[in-house]
C-alpha cells in the first residue's frame, strides 16, 4: 500500500541572477507485508527472486526539488480579448484596462530545469528476524533491503534501516553527486560517495571520494580489510565524435592501504570517415585482480565499430 499526499510547492518571488525558482517537495509513505517464504536458508542465491523473505516494513520518504528557469528578455507579450467578460468590447476604456491587467507573455526561454534533488528515506521493520531467515553474526541481503541501499545493513534484528540521503545538484556545467548512508543503530556512518564534476568547452574534469564500513565484526584471524577510502580523478578532452584528437584519463587510490589501485588512459583520433581508439589499464587489487589491460577500437563511419573496447568501457 503506498500514499502518496500532494506535493508542495512554492515559487520565489526573488529571481537570483534572472532566474525563477520553484520548490517542490513530495512525500511518500509505504507499506509493504511479504509472507509465504518458509524455506528460505534452503534456496539458492541465483536472481533477485531468490532473496525473497517474509517482512512487514513501512518505508517512509521525502524528496525536494528545485527548479530554475531563466527569464527571457526578448519574451513577445501581447493582449488577447479572450480575458475578457463575456459582452465587454476590447476597444472600450473599461476593456482596454482589463487586457492592460491580463497582459500575457510568450517566454521563448526554455522549459525550467531541476538544479537541486534530495532524496532522504528510512524503513522501520516490525518483522525484525524476516520470518526466520537472518543469521546472526552475518550480513543479511533480502530482498527489502537492497531496494533501499546497496550496503548489507543487516547483522542483528533491528526495527530501523539506516537512513538514505541522495543529493543531486547539476547546473549548466557543473555535477554534484553525495550519496550517504547513516545507520543509527550502529551510531556510524555506513558509506558516503561523492562526486563531483565540471564541463569547459571540450574539458571535462571530475573527482570523487568514497568511504566505506563494512557492517558487522570480522573474525578475529580475519586480516580482510573492514574501511574502505577511496579517491577518483579524471581529466578529459573531446568526445568520442568530435575530430581529431580527444583523450581522457582516470586514477583512483586508496588512503587506507596508501597505494593507487586503478589507471586508465584512453586516447582517440577521428577523421571524417573514420576513427580509432586505444586505451590502456591498470589494475592493483592485491590478490583480487592485478593485471595490465589493452584494448582498441576501429570505428566505421555508418559501418560499425569493431575491437575489444565497448562503449560502456569508454572514459568520454
């Protein structure tokens, strides 16, 4: 069951650097109660249907947003006899007053654009042990807990989730990203990814952080690494079909282990019928994966593109 009451709103009056601002804010509410999954210790983890349990949560969530639109100088007002009572004459005193009083504006700016998004969501759970699934001790993933974040939260019944914040800004030219995640059992914050980026003509520059804590004790003869902190740059040029030459490149480090954990350098050179890229990789994950990666990619103007670099793999 989901209620959803009606979104607030409100228009400033103030236009900061001639722009309109509108804010928005649209809460949510919703139930949830799943029953049935009797054997679920005996079910084999291979999709999402797999990590069903029984729950009975109600999840509660709140969203803010904030518009803009630019007010255009060259907007085309005009009057339009349609304002008008029924039977009164635009060309009377009285019916020339009324349209001077119901001018209208044709705004040729644009439609407006959402500057600022901030999500903030927790669950209370009144079926704390999922009808029998959680295992004490260990990180729990069900099927009402990956919808809300993507941290494995559960190591002990509890009756509150840890509470979600997503806030986005993007301008013109600029990205903001910080995803947070509070548990306030545990009095810690789970993980925190930031991200920030900033588009120049061709340049694009970015950089991120992100913080990591593993939920739950490790074993005592464990050595596995609990706190994560993680840092990204990456500098870029062109795009992928702009000519001539365009490059990107990408490093990430971890402050925990004091040593760069990932490079990536990518290069390409259009012509007008065709184009070829390289892009070179490195990969330090101690025992998980190290190894060095090369890949290219020759691309056909309308033929195709052929080479082991997918789009997805591209930095631009």
């Amino acid at each position: 069951m989901q209620i959803r009451p009606p979104t607030l709103a409100r228009i400033f009056e103030h236009k900061p650097f001639g722009y309109v601002l509108k804010h928005t804010i649209e809460p949510q509410v919703t139930y949830r109660y799943q029953t049935g999954i009797h054997n679920y210790s005996d079910i084999l983890r291979f999709d999402y249907r797999d990590i069903l349990a029984d729950t009975n949560e109600v999840e509660y969530r709140v969203v803010n947003r904030l518009f803009a639109k630019k007010t255009s100088s060259d907007s085309e007002c005009f009057q339009h006899p349609k304002y008008l009572p029924e039977g009164e004459s635009p060309d009377s005193e009285r019916g020339k007053a009324m349209l001077a009083a119901h001018e209208v504006c044709d705004d040729r700016s644009g439609p407006a654009r959402e500057l600022i998004t901030w999500e903030v969501a927790q669950k209370y759970y009144m079926n704390t042990t999922w009808g029998g699934a959680l295992v004490p001790g260990t990180r729990n993933v069900f099927d009402s807990t990956v919808d809300l974040t993507g941290i494995a939260f559960l190591t002990e019944p509890r009756l509150f989730s840890p509470i979600v914040s997503r806030l986005k800004i993007s301008t013109w030219s600029t990205d903001f990203q910080w995803a947070l995640d509070y548990d306030p059992v545990l009095h810690q914050v789970n993980a925190s990814t930031i991200f920030a980026g900033y588009h120049w003509k061709d340049w694009v520059f970015g950089g991120g952080q992100t913080y990591l804590v593993l939920p739950g004790e490790a074993p005592a003869n464990s050595t596995a690494q609990d706190v994560f902190n993680q840092y990204r740059l990456m500098l870029g040029y062109g795009n992928m079909n702009k000519r001539g030459i365009n490059g990107a490149f990408q490093i990430g480090l971890d402050s925990q282990v004091g040593y760069v954990q990932y490079v990536s350098m990518q290069s390409t050179y259009n012509w007008d019928c065709c184009g070829v890229t390289f892009e070179y990789r490195r990969f330090a994950l101690g025992t998980v994966r190290n190894e060095n990666v090369y890949k290219f990619a020759l691309s056909l103007t309308n033929i195709g593109t052929f080479g082991n670099l997918r789009r997805v793999d591209r930095l631009y």
